[in-house]
C-alpha cells in the first residue's frame, strides 16, 4: 500500500476515533447534558487555549517563517474575527449574538488545524510506517479531549447535540482532505494556516468563553476555573509528552 493511502486510511480512523468521546454527550439526556455544559465549557476554554499557544502558534513561529509576519496573521486574525462578530450582531440581539459567532469561528479554527494535522500524517507516512503510525496517535491523542470540548461549545451555542456531533465529524475528517488532496498548497502556507487557526481559537476562548465563567456564585467560578486550569494543562502535558 502506498504511503499517500496508507496516511488516508489512519487520518480518517484517527478522525472516527477522536469523535468517540464526544459521542457520550448525544446520547445523555438533555438534563445531564445541561448540567455538565458550564464544566465542559471551562475545560474546553483552556483546552483551546492550549491548543493555540502551546501547540500551534510555536509550529507557525518555527524557521523558516518569519515571526513579525506571523504574528501580523495572527493580528489580522483576531480583528478580522473582531469584525465578523460585530457582523454577526446585526442579525442577533445583543444577548445572544456571541454564540453563533463562537460556532463558526471554531468550526473554521478546528478545520484548518485538522487540514494541517492531516498534512503532517502524509508526511510522516512519505518516512516510514512507523514515522506516521506514531503522528497519527499523537494528533488523536490531543484531539480526542479537544473534539469533546468542541461539541459541548456547540451543543452551549444551542445547536442540537446531533447536529453539533455530526458538524464536528465533518470537520475532523479535513484532516484527510490534507492528507490526501491538500499537501502541496497547506505545506507551503502552512506557517499563515496555523497563525489563522490559533487567532480563532484565541478569539472563541478570551472573547466569549473566558468572560462567561465569571458570573455565578464563588464557590462555581472557582470551580470553573479549576476545569478551565485542567483543560490548559491536559492538552500542554499531552503535547509535551508525545511532542504532537
């Protein structure tokens, strides 16, 4: 088996696999569901957080990318989605215009770091087997608590748990667009792809998530940001671990 299928064959496994945690919140039942989402949101905020400054803006900063012109995508970003929520706000009411906005920019964040995850499998594959064997457990192994996190942001948005499962599904499996049909275009803006999906990571964690875990009695903040802390160290730990 060539290498090119052998890499589409494990980014869509590692695709299926990653969601198989997330799809404990579709069958609770909507009471649990609406019990553990403040939880799941704080982990997910700092699991995003993680995710941008820990893992993908570091890979965006590496030789031979330039960092003033990275960190200047990074910026461009952060206001462009700035200006894509004041955008949305128009056709919602003050109160609720950030969750569809929160939605979107982390379905489009979450596909360009799966596209470049998939791209990074191809080419490990083009090593050896065991080269990319090893990437593929490394990428489920950081995605699989991001993944959940993800559907519990969306199902917090108001979309329907089966609808916020099946969106995420869609975009875990760009990751095989990247391997198989993207390579050649993500490698080359690979540096622009990464500062693109830390901004939007960055934006949905300190614009939205972080501001609303700080209302409600003492005791449930502190304990909010207890999982915010655990959401942040579990993906910083898994990265320095297995070096994904």
């Amino acid at each position: 088996m060539s290498p090119l299928a052998t890499a589409a064959i494990a980014t869509t496994v590692a695709a299926f696999a990653s969601m198989v945690p997330s799809g404990v919140l579709v069958v609770l039942s909507s009471n649990t569901r609406r019990r553990l989402l403040p939880w799941l949101v704080a982990f997910a905020a700092g699991a995003l957080l993680a995710a941008a400054l820990v893992d993908l803006l570091p890979e965006a900063l590496e030789p031979p990318a330039r960092p003033r012109e990275i960190c200047a995508v990074l910026l461009a970003g952060l206001l462009a989605f700035f200006f894509a929520d004041l955008a949305l706000a128009h056709s919602h009411n003050h109160a609720d215009h950030e969750r569809p906005t929160r939605a979107v920019l982390l379905l489009v964040g979450d596909g360009l770091h799966n596209l470049v995850d998939g791209v990074a499998i191809a080419g490990a594959f083009a090593i050896s087997t065991r080269a990319g064997l090893a990437t593929t457990l490394a990428v489920l192994a950081h995605e699989v608590p991001q993944e959940a996190g993800n559907v519990a942001l969306l199902i917090d948005a108001g979309w329907p748990a089966r609808r916020a499962f099946a969106a995420n599904l869609g975009v875990q499996l760009l990751g095989v667009a990247g391997a198989v049909g993207g390579a050649a275009l993500v490698t080359q803006a690979r540096p622009w792809v990464l500062a693109i999906a830390s901004a939007s990571f960055l934006y949905v964690a300190v614009a939205d998530l972080i501001p609303s875990l700080a209302h409600g009695p003492r005791g449930r903040r502190l304990g909010l940001a207890v999982m915010l802390f655990a959401g942040a160290g579990i993906i910083s730990a898994l990265h320095a671990l297995l070096g994904a």
